[in-house]
C-alpha cells in the first residue's frame, strides 16, 4: 500500500475536531504584592492607584480552535477540557504550572489540515472509539503540551519531512490554501527548540517527557538533538527530558542532499546514540501499523528498534488490518490512555528477566532495566479493544 495514502487517510481520521463551546475559565488573581502586606501602621493615606504596569495580563482563557488567516505555531498548553494557551507568561495554573511533571506531545504531517481547519488534540477518534485523554492527564497533576506546526506541515509528504531539518524550504500555508514563504530562517525543530527553551528555563519540575507521532517523531528527535547541542555549549542549560517516545515513527526512504546525503531514519539514530551516551535518557518506541518502521517506500530503521524499548503494537486487531491509517493513529491514544492504568503484565520466554511491560506508566527505572536488558515486547492479548486495560505484553530478546 502506497506509504502517501495511508498517511493521506489518516489525517482525515486524526484531525476531524469539532470547536466546542467555551468553558468559562476561573478568574485568576495576581498575587498581593509584597508592599501591600507589609504597610506599616499609621501610614501616609495611599497615594493615588499607580498606572498600571506592564506585566501582560494572566492568560486564563483557552482557545477550542485556529484562526487559519495567520500563521499560528508554537507550544499551546491544554487545560483538562481540551482547550488550549500559546505558552506565554503569566498563565493561568490550570493550563501551565511550572512546579508540576509535563508532556510535551508534537504532531507530524497534516495534507489538507488548513483547509478543513482541522488540529491534534488529546480527544482523539480511531474506528468507533472517541477518548479524551486529557483528564486521564491533567487529574494525575501532569501539564500536557501539543508543539503545532500544522500550517508548515501542511506539505506534501516529503517536503513536510524536509522543513523539520532544512531552513531553507519552509512555508506556511492559510485558510485559502494559499503559501507563503517563512521568514524567520528558521526549520521546524528549530522553531520547535525555541519554544522549548522557553518553556524550559521557567520549567521548575525535571520530569519532562517528550512524544512524537509519525513524522513528529523526528521533530522530537531533532529537539533531543539541539538540547544536547546548546548545553554543550552554554553555561545555561536546559532540562533534558527524561523520556523521548517515538510513536509509530516515519522515516521516508533513500538519503537526503539537506543531510549530506544520510536518511532522515540514519540521522535520528545518531541522535539517539548521543543520547544514550550522554544522558540518562530512556527511549521508547511504539509500532501500530505498517507505516511506523514501514518496510517498503520507508526505513523499517531496525538498528533503531535494537536501541530503545520496542512495543510492538500492530496486534490491534480492533481495527481492519485494511485500515493502517486507523492503525498508524492507534500509537498515541494507546500511549496517552495508558497512563491510567497500571504498566501491562508481560509473558516471558523462558529464561528472560523478570520485567514490567512498558506503557505510560511504567516507572522510568524499570523502562530503563527493560533496554538495558535487550528486551522487545508485542502486544499478544488484549488487541480486540481499543483500551490498553487487558493488554498482555509477550517479551523476548532482540
Ligand atoms: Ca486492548
């Protein structure tokens, strides 16, 4: 099956979400500043109210969809009634709070997105099953992100792949479908750093995860990457998110001249290699369909499944085996969902090491025991519902 029509399909899927109506949000009160508490008695009467200062307001309202006529990217925080807020500060605590653990989710290609004002969110539909996964999030106390770049990858296939590595293509798309060239000379992971940069010097809680689906995964990966980067070069350094999850990942075939000549699968395992040389960082990755890992018109990247803990996800038999979009759309809800339910049983052939099954919540350490000790897992019961709740995970040796 032709690779660019099943991803064609599954946007179709992906992005159907409907505004829905505001929810008011609660009125948020800047803190009593320090003067006000601590005016001595028998003080001068106050002096008249001073102007205003610049501080922006509190951001307490969300946002349930995009205004195409403009370019909108950038980190957007999700309350727990899947509205959202670009980052920027001050924002309401409900949306974004830095003492609390975060996910930062990012999307990959989206063909004809713009046009049908469609976006990712956490309420995703796959076959007959809608999930608004986040207040499975938002209740265990967690701030969940989306990175949107819809309006650049809003592309064909490989030319959206090419803007997360090369400057030098990027464009961005309106409502009348219209494109216009981008001038901040920048690609889509650099402009996906920049966010988290921001992000992450207000950032108080190290427990970051970082989640890419689809082509987002090499926006994830290529994040990994400049993290590395700047801190190898700047006394400011940057949190490095604990754990990097690849979902369904894609990696188009053949080698790129924006990559002197190397597959965008090859350059995402460097990275992954100075990653595990680097940093303490575990890496997962899920496999839903034939198109994550594809092994025709794509990189299957087998040397990458080796490195990091590999679910094997395509026992979904939930879904037709005819639709590998549904199936390609499967990798994030099964990972979002998980959270709410305890880390999967495993089978064990004999001999193998005792492990927990891995999902979303699966403790960071027993994630890391699991790669260490040269482990993969598939799915072998549980793939005729939708919900991970009665998935049992068969590991083995690679
Ligand atoms: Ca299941």
């Amino acid at each position: 099956m032709n690779v660019q029509m099943i991803l064609t399909a599954m946007i179709a899927v992906t992005v159907a979400c409907k505004p829905k109506a505001k929810v008011n949000s609660q009125a948020h009160k800047p803190p009593k500043q320090l003067e006000d508490l601590e005016k001595p008695e028998g003080s001068q009467p106050p002096a008249p109210e001073a102007p205003k200062s610049q501080e922006p307001p509190v951001v307490t309202q969300g946002q349930s969809s995009f205004d195409y006529s403009n370019l909108n990217y950038g980190l957007y925080w999700f309350n727990e009634n899947n509205e959202f807020a670009k980052d920027q500060s001050p924002i309401a605590k409900n949306f974004y709070d830095p003492d609390k653990p975060t996910l930062i989710y990012v999307h990959g290609w989206q063909p004809d997105t713009i046009r049908d004002g469609g976006f990712e969110s956490f309420k995703r539909t796959i076959g007959e099953t809608t999930m608004d996964v986040s207040p499975l999030w938002k209740g265990r106390d967690w701030n969940i992100a989306i990175f949107f770049w819809q309006q650049f990858s809003d592309d064909d296939l490989l030319t959206a792949e090419r803007k997360i590595w090369d400057k030098s293509v990027m464009s961005w798309k309106n409502n009348q479908e219209v494109s216009a060239p981008f001038n901040g000379n920048k690609s889509a992971s650099e402009l996906f750093f920049d966010a988290y940069q921001g992000f992450s010097t207000k950032q108080n809680n190290r427990e970051i995860r970082l989640a890419g689906h689809s082509l987002g995964s090499q926006m994830a990966s290529s994040l990994m990457g400049q993290i590395l980067d700047h801190n190898a070069a700047s006394k400011q350094k940057l949190h490095i998110p604990e754990r990097l999850i690849l979902l369904d990942p894609f990696f188009s075939a053949n080698g790129k001249e924006y990559l002197q000549d190397a597959w965008t699968g090859e350059r995402v395992r460097d990275i992954v290699d100075r990653i595990q040389t680097r940093t303490s960082t575990s890496i997962e990755a899920y496999r839903s369909s034939a198109v994550g890992f594809a092994p025709v018109a794509a990189d299957q990247n087998r040397p990458l499944t080796e490195k990091v803990a590999f679910i094997e996800l395509n026992s979904t038999g939930f879904l037709s085996q005819l639709d590998q979009a549904a199936k390609h759309n499967y990798a994030p809800l099964h990972y979002f969902w998980s959270i709410d339910f305890p880390p999967p049983g495993t089978l064990e052939e004999d001999g193998a090491t005792k492990v927990l099954g891995i999902s979303a919540s699966t403790p960071l350490k027993d994630i890391q025991t699991f790669i260490q000790s040269g482990l993969r897992a598939r799915v072998v019961q549980g793939g005729d519902s939708a919900s991970p709740r009665d998935d049992i995970h068969e590991v083995r040796a690679q």
